[in-house]
C-alpha cells in the first residue's frame, strides 16, 4: 500500500480507492420534459453544462470500429444535433472515417461530471450533405481551416517542423482569399 503523496492528495498506487460518491444531484421522472423526447432533455442537460461554463460541454468520447473488428475510440466536438441524430465533423480520410466507410455503426459519450450526468449514444452513421459539411468548414475560424489542409488527420507527421512549415504553405495560398 502506498501512502499520499506530499500535497495530502492521491497518488497512482492509490487508484483503488480514488472513488466519488454520487447522488448529490437527484433525477426523476418528473424531470423528463413534457415532450416526452430524449432529445429534449438532452439540450436541457447540454445547456445546463453550458451554463456551468464546462470546458468543451459539447466533447463526447467516439467509438468506431474497423473492418478487422477493432475498436478506437477518441473525442470530437459536438456541432449539432437534432431528432434526426447527432453530428460532428471529420475528415473522411481519418481513422475514424475509414472505420465508418466500412462499419457504419458508432457510439458516443458525453461526461458531464460536475453534473453527475452522462449520455450514451449509439447508431447506424450518416454523412450530412455536402452543403452543410462545406457551411460548417466556413464557419470555423481561419486558422482551423488552414489546420485543416494542413493536417493529413490520423497519419504520422515527420515532426512538428514539417506541420508547421505545411501549415505556412496553405497560410500563403489562400492569402487574399475570404473563403478557403
């Protein structure tokens, strides 16, 4: 057994028993909203976490898995959602859109600790059109875009010198463009 560290606090031979009890914030059925739709209390739980001004409410844990049958799992950004589903955004040359472009199937999970909430999702997956695709691309800010080109998503990089020398050449090719 180890002992706490200097600070008082936990340290990693400890992890047994680094433990949360849970129940502070109750949840019954008369806080299901009178739609009835589990996308409605979801944006109510989203907005509350919002209020709370968690760090990336909208980041939720996604999980694919490829054509051998072998999970991956990793965060994205939760751009929008309604009865329809949930969407994020990804190159589709990155692991998990080649994951998707041969198992269509994926589950994601939002964690909202200080919440004591959490929601799964799982389902077949879907791209938007491309319009909405290009319209979200548009919106996000100019250096996430040049990133975008710049990073080839999911595969090695030679270092960070070459990303950044990579991410200058697309600075200097859409310089003077408004879209990229």
């Amino acid at each position: 057994m180890t002992k706490p560290d200097a600070t008082g606090g936990l340290n990693v031979g400890d992890l047994a028993r680094i433990r949360k009890e849970y129940g502070d914030l109750t949840f019954d059925e008369t806080m299901i909203p009178q739609d009835g739709s589990p996308f409605s209390l979801f944006r109510q739980w989203l907005d509350f976490a919002c209020e709370m001004r968690m760090i990336e409410p909208n980041a939720c844990a996604l999980a694919t898995v490829n054509s051998e049958g072998r999970p991956s799992n990793r965060f994205v950004l939760l751009k929008d959602f309604d009865e329809r589903g949930f969407v994020w955004y990804t190159n589709y040359d990155s692991r998990k859109g080649n994951d998707l472009a041969t198992n269509p199937f994926a589950a994601m999970t939002f964690w909202w600790g200080p919440l004591e909430k959490s929601v799964r999702v799982e389902g077949r997956v879907e791209r938007v059109p491309a319009e909405e695709s290009d319209e979200y691309f548009q919106k996000r800010p100019r250096g996430a875009e040049l990133g975008a080109w710049a990073s080839d998503q999911s595969r090695p990089i030679e270092n960070q010198a070459a990303l950044k020398t990579k991410y200058e050449g697309f600075v200097q090719r859409f310089e003077g463009e408004e879209v990229i």
